[in-house]
C-alpha cells in the first residue's frame, strides 16, 4: 500500500517595517499517515529559521547522512544544498536577509555559514526563541502571524549602524549586470579587503562565492518557473558556457542539472506553485491547495 501524505503551504507577508530584514514567513502544514518522511532538496540560500510542531526535520546541507534536527532549527547561510525530510508536523519558517542578520544576530555569518544549529542553544539566536513559544501556544495560523509581527516589531529599533550599506550591498549582488567583485567593491566604495569583511560578517561568504552563487540561482529559478526542459534555455547571460554551469551546479547541488531534473520535487514544486499564485501568476501545474503526493510513484 502507498504512503499517501497531504501538505498545504501558505505565505504571508510582514509589516513593511520588517520586510528588509526577512525573506519570508511562511507555513507548512504536513500529515503522514505512517509516519514515513518525505523528501526533497534545497537549493542555496540565506540563513533561514524554522519552528515546529510536531517531528522536526530531519536535514544535512551538502553531503552526508540526514540528521534529526530540533523544534527551532537554524540554517545559517549556505553555499551547499540542504537535503531534508518532513513528516507530520506544522513548521513555521522565516528567512533572514543580510539585514537582518545585522541587526537581530548576535555573531558573525561566516561562522554559522553550511550548518545547521539548535536556535534555542544557541546565544547568537536567543532574540528568536520566543517565536517558538508563539507557534506551540496556537493553533490558528492568523493569530500566529499578527503574534509573530508584533514580537518581531518590538524589536525593529535595534541600532544596526552599518544597514544602508548592508542592503545596498545585497541589491548589488543580485543585480545581473554586476559581473565582478571590483565592480561590486566600486559601486560601494570599498576597497576589497573592506568588502570582504563586510561579505564574511554579514552575508557569511567571500564576494566572489557570492556573486557566483547569485548567477546560478537565477538559472535554477528560471528553469524551475519557467517549466523549461533545456538548461540551455534558462542560463544566466554571466555564463561562458553549458560546461560553466554545469561545474557551478555540481559545486553547488552535489549533482548535475540532468540528475536534479530527473528526481522528484513534491514540496518544491508546491512551493514555487503557491509563490507564483501569491504573485498573481498562473501556476505551471493545477495543483489544488491540498496535494497529495506518493512517495512509491
């Protein structure tokens, strides 16, 4: 008999006040009639938060054994996929921008960078603990997201004396016509020892990782959105060639862009469904806000 497993995701948006600090709050509602987990595989990232109830996740970013993970689980920022599995549980998560890094962590990027940690054990992460509290005590999402906002907002005045250059920085590294750390450093005035300071202690690796990281990613979500088949369709206009990225992607997935193509997305493709119909864009695939998904199919 299939191991049939229902999931619902939905997304929701913060104050304008906490949007330049946080990538995005959002809620996965999972349930596994035997308990068996379903998997998947995450690509590059910013440090990212996730609070459950329920099994936590089980997770290892690049290669490795999957490990039991904890109720508050952080992943700092990552250079390497993060292969994960979920079963019955409601996980809140909540993505962290360099900016916000600055102003709510209490430790450097770089040296939470490809891990994962215990955010209640943690002192750099002791201002999130509380969010855990607010996800246990309630079960009605919308009271959970206006306790979220307004915890979060009370702390917002934290003094983060270097943010203007911080998110400048940010919006450069994803700007596609930025090509090269010396054009980054000059569009910021820095020198390149002062930019790779700032890059290691707030976005928690060098910039040339990053800008790298930056290219491949817009060629993944571009053939992840766009319901492409070919890579060669979706390539950023940075790469020299197929074989670039191919070596970008093995760097980065542990695999090749064949190989990823070929395997199972049950909760991504959920998730890049429901981000285009929030936007208001037809989802590649009719897929109704409950799917039901067979790990044997």
């Amino acid at each position: 008999m299939k191991a049939i497993v229902d999931f619902d995701v939905r997304y929701f948006r913060l104050s304008p006040a906490l949007q330049p600090y946080f990538t995005a709050l959002y809620l996965f509602d999972i349930r596994s009639g035997d308990g068996d987990f379903v998997a998947d595989q995450l690509h590059p990232e910013w440090a990212s938060m996730r609070f459950s109830r329920g099994t936590p996740p089980i997770a290892v970013i690049g290669s490795g054994r999957l490990e039991p993970q904890w109720p508050f689980v952080v992943s700092g920022p990552t250079s390497k996929s993060i292969r994960f599995g979920l079963t019955s549980a409601r996980i809140w998560g909540l993505g962290l921008q360099p900016a916000g890094w600055a102003k709510f962590v209490e430790g450097r990027a770089r040296d939470f960078a490809d891990r994962t940690l215990d955010g209640a054990a943690d002192p750099a992460f002791r201002l999130f603990a509380p969010i855990l509290e607010i996800v246990e005590a309630n079960d009605e999402p919308d009271v959970i997201l206006e306790q979220i906002d307004r915890y979060l907002l009370g702390h917002v005045g934290r003094p983060s004396p270097h943010e203007g250059r911080i998110i400048r920085c940010h919006e450069l590294v994803r700007d596609p016509d930025i090509g090269s750390v010396a054009e980054l450093g000059e569009q910021l005035g820095l020198e390149r020892r002062s930019l790779e300071r700032l890059c290691a202690r707030y976005f928690g690796f060098p910039p040339k990782l990053l800008l790298r990281r930056q290219r491949f990613l817009r060629s993944l979500a571009r053939f992840m959105l766009d319901g492409r088949r070919h890579w060669s369709e979706v390539l950023d206009d940075r790469y020299y060639d197929q074989a670039q990225f191919v070596r970008d992607f093995r760097s980065f997935m542990g695999m090749t862009p064949s190989e990823y193509a070929e395997m199972p997305h049950p909760i991504l493709n959920r998730i890049m469904a429901q981000r285009m119909a929030d936007q208001g864009a037809a989802p590649q695939t009719d897929l109704p806000t409950i799917l039901r998904y067979s790990p044997e199919e």
